[in-house]
C-alpha cells in the first residue's frame, strides 16, 4: 500500500472486498487471466459495486478528485458561450447531450447560462449510467433551476437513436473508458492481463494481442514512423471510434466538444514515457497501484487526442479545433465573466472566482494539463477555438 494513502474504514474495505471477490471467480472462469480492460471496467462499473456504479462521494473536497464544473461556475459557463451560437445556428431543435453528468453542477450552470443568451436548447439530455449520480443530479438540478428551465432535463439510459441536431459534450469521460494495455516482446505485440499469485492476489502478466489491438498498435507505430522498443508498456483504445459513434447516436447538424486531460499522439508515447500513464485517485491522492481496494478508487489513463480526432472525423464530423484549456476559456469569455463578478460581486465572491479561474487556467494547476477538442457538421463551431489553436500539433 502507498505510504502516504489514508485507510478506508471497514465498511467500504468489505465493500472493496466483495468487489475483489468478484473480480477473483472472473478470472478463475477465464483460464485464470482477465484482460486489464476488462479488469478496469469490472473495478469502475460493476452494477453496485464499481467506483462510479456505488454511492460513495467522488467529487470536490469530500472525494476522490475534482473536475472542473466542481470548483465553481467558470468552467460551465465558459462552455456554454462557446455552444450557443452552435444552438442557435441549428435553430428550435436543438438539443444538448452531456455525458456523464458528474455532480450536476456543469448542467446547472451551463442551463443558466444558456438562458440568459437566448440559446436555450429544446431539450437537455444527461448519459448517466449510474443511478446514485442520476438521482443527486436530479435532487441539485430541481432545486436550482426554475420549474421551465429543469422541465428541458432528460436522463437517458442510452444514446438517442433516432436523429438528432445540437450538441454533445462530455468532460473527463474518455480518460475513465476501461483501456487495453499493450507491451512489446520480441517485436510481438501482448495484451497486459490481470492474473492471480498464489495468495489470490492481483498480478499482472501478457498475453498475446488480438488482431484489433495488434492492428492498432501498428498503426500508431507507422505513425510515429518507428517500432515501439521491447519492454515499452502503454494505453490504447481501439474501441475509441466505435465509441464516439455509439454516443454520438443520431447526431446530423451540430458539434461535439470534449474535454479531457492527454496529449498529441507524439508527446502521449514518448520514449521515457514506457509506462504508460495509468493511475488511481483516492482521497485527492495519485499513485500508480491499480489493483489497491477495487471500487474505492478511480482508475484513468490520459487521452491520445490525435486517436479522438481521428475518431471524430472519421465519424464524419470536421475537426472544429484543439486547444488547451486556458485558451479555450480565455477564448471564450471567462475575462468578460470575472469583469462582471468584480463589478456586481462582493469581495468574497471575487477572491472564489479568481482563485477558480487561476487553477482552471495557470500552467501548474489544469491549464495546460487539460484540453478541449471539437468537431461540427454543418455548423461553425470553429470560432470556439480561435485563441491559439493546436491542431498543427496532432
């Protein structure tokens, strides 16, 4: 165990216990060996017992790490003068998906927003898959929102199939996808799998890649135009492009906007960077143990933004731009939403909201760490992106 981590009490370690025990009769009915993706989705998403599927606190202070719609209304708000003119371009039609709601928090002040610059969709749809968020969204958004403002709240089971028009947004949702790990042997590509020692703990061994992971590893290969060396261990997600589409549904006219923590494909798999970059959260904490207290901790690996921008265009979406997160927001009013702060807010307030804006933006904190990336079909979307765009460095 990591020094420095605190210990959960007893109550959550049998509940980490039952989630072990599960994930144990797994792998003794698959040849004694699970893949690590399959590993990361039972730790994440088991019905009830994985770390987003179970009630525990995951956000702000009092949880495991914090987004940014959690530290205050900046980060929504932002985002919302960035779509409106995609909303209002598409017309009275148009509908905002956000996948994955976190605390509610983004949908409320992104609603607000959207209110007071007359570009309010016909209907706010929410992907949750976990019924305790679903519900916490719910609670904070009724109380929050004027009755015909929270009337446009849906939550969804699954992506709207039929057609669609407006615009999908998800923030840090690719970073919590359960992700394929690979190494090299011999020239030969393996598949990182979870095994069991003979105390029943989780171990890690390889396992020769399936074609579609093999494939993809030469793929990027020829695209950093040199064979990753023996030993080099990393992430990737073949599963990406099928994803977007799946969560994309229907959407004809409009825009998708991600944003995410990563890199360029280039920086992502650097030659000192021969570990990947797979981590745990707990208690505001990161440390490199995956396989410490299964469902009590978040388990991400950063985003291969060149892979998400080839899976939006090849969706058939344009790449509206890339940047990072400090630009982004600069770009899109957030000076403008501190100079209004200063002139109606009291001085309390004032000192929040610039203490907000300077850990969404400085270097050290999730300015640069963090990126945005959008794609449109038959809108301009590009606009949202006009200070210092980075797609060059894709």
């Amino acid at each position: 165990m990591q020094a420095d981590l605190p210990l959960p009490d007893d109550d959550a370690l049998a509940h980490s216990g039952r989630l072990a025990g599960l994930i144990r009769a797994e792998i003794a009915g698959n040849g004694g060996h699970l893949p690590f993706s399959r590993f990361m989705e039972r730790c994440l998403y088991a019905p009830g017992l994985g770390y987003y599927s179970a009630g525990s606190t995951k956000f702000g202070e009092a949880g495991d790490f914090t987004t940014a719609p959690e530290l205050g209304p900046l980060f929504a708000s932002c985002v919302a003068q960035a779509v409106a003119p995609v909303l209002q371009q598409v017309g009275p039609q148009a509908e905002f998906v956000e996948i994955g709601g976190g605390s509610g928090a983004f949908a409320e002040v992104v609603l607000k927003r959207l209110l007071a610059l007359d570009a309010l969709p016909a209907r706010y749809a929410i992907l949750e898959p976990s019924a305790d968020l679903r519900e916490r969204q719910r609670e904070r958004l009724a109380q929050r929102l004027i009755p015909p403002v929270f009337d446009l709240v849906e939550w969804l089971d699954a992506p709207p199939s039929e057609t669609w028009h407006g615009v999908l947004f998800a923030n840090e949702v690719i970073d919590a996808l359960p992700t394929p790990r690979f190494t090299l042997r011999d020239g030969e590509v393996f598949e990182e799998a979870v095994a069991l020692d003979d105390e029943g703990r989780f171990v890690r061994t390889d396992r020769p890649a399936d074609a579609l992971l093999a494939a993809a590893v030469r793929h990027v290969e020829r695209y950093l135009e040199q064979p990753f060396p023996d030993g080099y261990r990393s992430e990737l997600l073949p599963q990406l492009p099928y994803w977007i589409q799946a969560v994309m549904g229907g959407l004809d006219t409009g825009a998708m906007l991600f944003a995410d923590y990563g890199y360029p494909r280039r920086e992502y798999y650097l030659p000192d960077r021969d570990q990947g970059t797979l981590r745990a959260f707990y208690r505001h904490r990161t440390h490199a143990d995956a396989y410490l207290w299964p469902g009590l901790q978040d388990l991400t690996a950063s985003v291969d933004f060149t892979a998400l921008a080839e899976a939006g265009t090849n969706a058939g979406f344009d790449l509206a731009g890339y940047t990072t997160q400090a630009n982004f927001l600069l770009g899109n009013g957030l000076q403008e939403r501190l100079d209004e702060a200063e002139a109606r807010a009291d001085a309390a307030t004032l000192l929040r909201l610039r203490n907000e804006a300077k850990r969404l933006t400085l270097p050290s904190e999730m300015g640069e760490r963090f990126q945005l990336m959008g794609f449109s079909r038959d809108v301009e979307f590009g606009t949202a992106f006009l200070m210092n765009d980075l797609s060059w460095r894709l």
